[in-house]
C-alpha cells in the first residue's frame, strides 16, 4: 500500500487540481470545496459550502467527479 492510497478520494482528486492549477489547465472551478461522495453528512457538508458561494467538486470512491455550482440568486 502506497501513502497515496490511504488519502481520501476528495483529497487526491484536490491536490491532482492543484498541480493542474499550477500548470494553468485546471478543470475545476477556482473557489471549489473537494468533498468524498460516501462521506457520512455529505448532505450538510454540499449546503455549507453552497452557503459560502463555493462550488463543490463531488468525489466518487473511483475518483470521478461531478461539480455542483452555486446558485446566485437576486434579493
């Protein structure tokens, strides 16, 4: 088992978007919460940081993602 494997699918898929980040070709919304899909309080953890005007990059256990954008919304 490598050091990489006991990280969390959230975390690998964050420090991936870092390095591409760095490189300039990151796919991923620059103000973005990375957070494990089977994580217990996903729920509460997504409205939290929508409530923070974050995105949320959703991780799957295989490492895909699906990205969530915060509303704006007139008041």
């Amino acid at each position: 088992m490598n050091a990489d494997s006991s990280r969390s699918p959230a975390a690998r898929v964050m420090d991936e978007a870092i390095d591409l980040a760095l490189e300039g070709r990151s796919p991923y919304p620059e103000h973005a919460a990375f957070i494990d899909a089977d994580a217990p309080g996903v729920g509460g953890e997504i409205r939290e940081a929508a409530d923070e005007g974050l995105s949320v990059v959703l991780v799957a256990a295989d490492g895909s993602t699906t990205i969530l954008r915060p509303q704006l919304t007139a008041h």
